[in-house]
C-alpha cells in the first residue's frame, strides 16, 4: 500500500523552500505591522516610477482592444524593436512572462537529467534552484578572489562531459561586477575548445552599468549560434510589475523554448507588450541620468558601510546592490549578549536593532557577505545608513 500523500512534494522540489529574501522581507513586514519603520535594503526593485509614455501606451492599447491572445513568442512589433536592439531577427526572439521564465524555458528545453550548469558564486538565487527542478546539475565557481567573475581558468577546470551551459551574468546580481571586453574574448576562447556547450547570458542590468558595456554577442559574435541573451524591461524601464522579459538566440533554440512556453503560460500580456514596445522605441534619455543616480548612491553608501569599520566595500560597476564583505562584525557581542557568527546573524541582526533589511550572503552562495540594495530614494538610503551605524557601533568585542 502507498502511504505517500496525493499533495507530497515531487523528488524535483527536495530541498527547494521559498526564496530567502522573500522570508527576509516577511520579517520586515512582521516588524512593521507592529508599527516600526523597517527600510528594506533587500529588494531588487528601482525607486524609480514607469516612464510616463509607457504606462500611456499601455491605457492607449486597452483602449484599442488590444487585450486579447498575441502570438506565443510575441507581437511581430515588440520581437522585431528587441532583435534591432540585440542585432538580430524577429525569428530568433522568444517575449516571455519575465527575464525568469527565459531562463527556465532555456533549461526546460535543453537539459536532460545529470547535464551541468556552471555559473559563478556569488549568483542570483533563483539558478540553483531552476537548474535542481529540471533535473539538471549546478556547478558553482567561488569567485570571492577573483573579482566577483569567473576566469578562464576557473571554467576550464569546471567543465567536465555532461555540461551544457554556462550561465553568465553581466552586469552581476549580487555583485555588481561587469565583464571587461577582454575578459570576455578570454572566455569565449575556452568555449571555443569546448563546442557541446552553450552560453546563457543574463543580462537584465546591462543598462545600469557603470562601465563600458560588452555583451558577450558582440564580444564573440562567432559564437551566437550557441549563445542566449536573457533580457527584459524589469530594471532599467522600473517595469517589474509588468512582466516582461525575453531571449535572443538561435531560431533552433528559440522554437524549443517557445514549445515550453505554450505549453505553460502561452504568450505573455497583450498591455504589457504594448507597453514595453513604446520603452523601447520611444524616448530613452532618462536611462543615463538614472544609471548616474544609482552611480552617486553607490558611492555614498559605500563611503557610510566603510565608515562603520567593520565592512569591506568594493564598488560596482553596475546593476544596483553592493556585496560587502562583514567578515570584521563576526565574533561580535551584540547588545543582548548574543555573539554574531555568521553572515546571517548579521542580517538578523540590522533587522531588529537598526529596522534594516540586508541579505546575507550565504542565500547567494557566498558566505561572509551582504547583499544591500541602493535603489531607494536619497533620504531613505541616508537614513538606513544612520541606523546601520548606530547599530554597528552599539557592538562590542567578544
């Protein structure tokens, strides 16, 4: 007789829980129902509203009725304004609900059970997860020593007979770091001793760079018939409510994704493709000034962590977030007597003492960090540096 129960998790689910930042920022909301004022450095969200002739393009096409089915892989219009955008053809974009579900129709539709993924640590949260749900195998590369990116070296020693992928993010999440041209070329040379592998690009913050940006089709345009470009309007557009993302590369791969996609939410929303069609065509001067204003947050959040002494600050070269190292604040007693000893009690601990939310690093992979976000308004942000200072210095030596 079966005693599993008909709603047990399914093996591909084992050990996978809701995301970690998530469980931070209930947290935070538990403290503010109690009336506290939490600032939540945790979030990857800009301040910034939705460009004016974007949310009007949207009310213009529900105005026009433009609310029902699109084709699977998008509007002809929007495929056609992202392959000017990537240098590529209609045929070879994929319009997806998010720059998530790119990347989990790519592995969807590519991985067997066993095949390998290698992608950098520190790594946004969501890769290891997908990878384990389609049955595939994360290979992660510790980059703390390396400038928070993968090296040539490093990838040759991960690749092993059963990889298929790896899976590069530039600008980073969490670390901010931005792939130098030449970094790329030396990359790029390996993958090319190594032709079963493909190359998912993730580049969602590549308009928030602070350093010339190279995207890895351009750096080894040889190299686009096994490369995906993962893109979409969440960050750069402030757009993350309206769910938009999508995947340049092969039509061969391009037409195995669109296969898991119709077969799961069929074609993304009508309003919202209306709407990112008009970011990407209409006006875009306000990008620059906004990547300048996360630049100067940058920079004055990293001056106040650094101040504080017990925070080892490099500066980004892109997305919004900066990953301290707070190796300094561990063995310290806090205030109740409780003595700090990872990367998460730190964390937990700027949550109740200052009302800060920070992510530890262990939740990216890399242990000993934070993740903090500046992509909040000024005063906010001078605020919460205030708290994480006062805090800080309320911490004694064990």
């Amino acid at each position: 007789m079966n005693d599993r129960s008909p709603f047990s998790r399914a093996d591909r689910l084992l050990g996978i829980e809701v995301s970690g930042i998530v469980r931070i920022s209930e947290a935070a909301a538990l403290l503010r129902a109690e009336g506290k004022h939490v600032i939540d450095l945790g979030v990857g969200e800009p301040d910034f509203p939705t460009p004016e002739h974007v949310v009007d393009a949207a009310f213009q096409a529900a105005r026009n009725g433009k609310t029902r089915y699109t084709a699977n892989s998008g509007t002809p219009e929007l495929r056609a304004a992202i392959g000017k955008r990537h240098d590529a053809t209609e045929k070879e974009v994929l319009v997806s609900t998010g720059a998530k579900q790119v990347i989990f129709n790519a592995l969807m539709a590519t991985l067997n059970v066993g095949d390998e993924v290698i992608f950098a640590a520190p790594f946004w949260t969501t890769y290891m997860d997908m990878v384990q749900i389609v049955g595939g195998r994360a290979v992660v590369v510790q980059t703390a020593d390396t400038g928070l990116k993968i090296t040539p070296e490093q990838l040759e020693n991960a690749i092993t007979k059963r990889t298929r992928w790896l899976l590069l993010n530039n600008p980073g999440n969490p670390s901010g770091a931005v792939y130098r041209p030449d970094e790329l070329v030396a990359l790029a040379d390996v993958l090319r001793r190594h032709p079963q592998i493909a190359v998912m690009s993730d580049e969602i913050y590549r308009e928030i760079s602070y350093a010339p940006f190279v995207s890895l089709r351009d750096a080894a345009p040889d190299l686009r018939e096994r490369m995906l470009v993962v893109d979409g309007a969440s960050k750069a557009y402030a757009m993350t409510g309206w769910r938009m993302g999508w995947g340049v590369g092969p039509q061969s791969l391009i037409g195995n994704m669109a296969i898991v996609q119709g077969q799961s939410t069929s074609c993304a929303s009508s309003i919202s493709q209306a709407a990112v069609l008009a970011a990407l065509t209409g006006p875009d001067d306000y990008l620059a000034e906004r990547c300048r204003s996360f630049r100067d947050r940058s920079l004055f959040l990293i001056e106040k962590l650094r101040a504080t002494r017990l925070f080892d600050c490099a500066a980004p070269d892109g997305a919004f977030y900066l990953f301290p190292r707070c190796a300094r604040a561990l063995g310290m007693k806090q205030p109740d007597g409780k003595v700090i000893a990872t990367d998460d009690d730190v964390s937990r601990y700027l949550m109740q003492e200052a009302h800060v939310a920070v992510v530890p690093g262990g939740l990216f992979g890399s242990p000993g960090h934070l993740r903090i976000s500046y992509a909040l308004k000024q005063d906010e942000l001078a605020d919460a540096c205030r708290r994480i200072a006062e805090a800080c210095g309320r911490l004694t030596p064990f």
